[in-house]
C-alpha cells in the first residue's frame, strides 16, 4: 500500500465553504492521503470530520481518520456553510487514514507519526 | 462563584441539571456514572467493560438527586458513548467476540459517536473523562472541549484513573490549566467527593 502527503495550502481552503472543506478532506483521505492543512479546522469542523468519518466507514477499506490539530488558542466560530477565512492565528492540522498511521509522539510540541500500513488499510 | 456558573444554576435550579459524561473510548465514563449513581441511590447506568465502545447509546438517568449541605440539585445523567476517529472491528475480535458480534458492534459504535456529537448543544454540565494514564493531548479531547466551549457549557475536566501507577494528574492539569480539573478513581471512588464539591460550588 502506498500513501502519499499532501501539503494544502490555506488559499486553498478558503475558497470552500466548512462543508466543502471536510467534504474534501475525507475523499483525500479515503484517497489514501496524509494531508497537512495549513488553514487548520474549527473545533466544528473537527467534530463534523468526525461525524462524516463515522458516516463513511466501511470496515474493509475503511476504519477512520487520525487528526492532529495545532489551532489550540481561543476557539473560533464560523458559519458552518459560509466561505470565511479564518484568523490569521489559525495553525495547521494534519489528517491521515488511520490504517496508516502510528504515533510515535503525541505532545504539545511535537508530534511524531509513522506510516506503516495496517490490516484494514 | 464564577458567573457562568450562577447563570446554568438561576436558569435550571428548578429542573434537572443535564450532567454529561464526554471523553474518549475507555477513559471510565460509565464507571464513574454508575459511581455517582450509586451514590445518589440509583443502580448502574450501564455495563463497564474492557472491550471498547460498550457503551454505544447515550444513556440517561433522571431524577438524581444530590443533597450536600443542605443543598440539592437535581440531575439527569447523560453517559454518553466514548468519541473517537476510528472504529475498528477486528480490534474486538482480539477480545474474543466473534467477528460477526464485532461488525455488529462496530456498527453501533459508529452511530453511537454521532448521537453523542449531536448530543453536545443539548447538555447543561459536561464531565471531560479523561485517562490520565495517557497523554491528554489526544485529539478527541480537544476536540470535545472546544465544541463545549463554542456552545458556552461549562464543564469539570476529570483525570480519572489515579489508581493506576502510570496516573500523571499533574499533567493533566498543566495541559488545562485555565479548566477546572478533580483528579479522582471512579474505580475506586478515590476523592469522588471532590467532584460533589465542585458541582456542589455550581450552587
């Protein structure tokens, strides 16, 4: 199994709505794609990338996302189906297929992953 | 006593507090549930186990009630089923389930996830059970606070498993350091009072 990195940029991200973002994110994803979102994700979005992870799982192909989010300062709100930037502290978040993915080191400033396939990957 | 707090307490002081009980898979949700429960005179709210995702609907208890001083509050429990990003059933296969039981039980976990993330907007206090033999760096914690946090609804961050060697409560509280935090074993029901004192400071 290969697995490729992609590096999306936040001009990227900006030009779709919230929906359309994780939308994105989990076809990649699915893709068998680690990507490194510079715009980040809301705390909304994360809790919608896991409830449209959580609608997708297949079992065989499929068994969910690892994501790893640096945008920890002050929570921001954004209209779910509206394009808005985001501030500019927004920091990046990494998602990757979970089949793919071994964390190695997981701490508030650094984190570690290795892609090693796994059974259902 | 901080403003949020007097603000939940003046609009719900004459009906059930909605307390629920987020975190991650096995962070010890429904052992510290069925903890408050029986303290309060109720029996469990649900089976523990060690086989993950056991619990996979949110389960409610109503009418709790905690006296403290003179002073009661009334409560539905919310235990709500752990979050996470993966579900797996070949994980519990490993603990012994057949593999038909497993896809099964996968299944309900998934919608499980969901119903809770749905749940989050309809709970008044929110329990972060957290671990604290594991980082609390881990991802669905974040993710959980910060969604509780858009919505404006307070919650008590538990660093639960102290009974354990690897328990690192410190840490937990250096990470949140701006929450509230009670370090307790539900297990063992280790300074579960602590917890009855901060909701009791609610008051």
């Amino acid at each position: 199994m290969k697995y490729y990195v992609d590096f999306i940029t936040k001009k990227a991200t900006d030009r779709l709505t919230a929906f359309e973002k994780i939308k994105m994110i989990i076809r990649l994803v699915r893709q068998n794609r680690v990507l490194i979102i510079e715009s980040g994700l809301t705390s909304e979005e994360q809790a919608e990338l896991i409830k449209q992870t959580m609608m997708v799982i297949d079992f065989d192909n499929f068994i969910g996302v690892e994501f790893f989010n640096w945008n920890r300062g002050p929570t921001e709100s954004r209209r779910f189906f509206k394009k808005l930037p985001q501030s500019n502290d927004a920091k990046y978040t990494v998602v990757a297929p979970s089949a793919a993915v071994q964390v190695i080191e997981n701490s508030e400033d650094l984190l570690s992953i290795e892609l090693e396939p796994k059974s259902a990957g | 006593m901080s403003s949020w707090i007097s603000k939940i307490l003046s609009r719900k002081r004459k009906k059930d507090i909605r307390l629920a009980f987020y975190g991650e898979v096995n962070a010890g949700k429904t052992t510290l549930a069925n903890r408050i429960a029986n303290d309060l005179g109720h029996e469990d709210l649900g089976p523990v186990s060690e086989i993950p995702h056991e619990t996979r609907k949110v389960v409610k208890l109503e009418n709790a009630r905690l006296k403290k001083d003179g002073y009661e509050l009334n409560f539905t429990l919310m235990d709500m089923p752990g979050i996470a990003t993966t579900v797996d059933y070949r994980n519990f296969v490993k603990f012994g389930l057949t593999e038909s039981e497993a896809i099964q039980r996968a299944k309900e976990a998934t919608k499980g996830i969901l119903e809770a993330i749905k749940m989050i907007d309809q709970v008044d206090v929110a329990l972060i059970i957290l671990d604290s033999t594991k980082t609390p760096f881990e991802q669905v914690n974040l993710t959980i606070i910060g969604n509780l946090q858009l919505q404006k609804i307070p919650i008590i961050i538990i660093a639960n498993k102290t009974d354990l060697p690897d328990s690192r409560p410190e840490l937990v509280r250096q990470t949140f350091s701006d929450q509230r935090i009670v370090a307790v074993s539900a297990k063992t029901g280790d300074n579960v009072s602590a917890l009855y004192e901060a909701i009791k400071k609610m008051s």
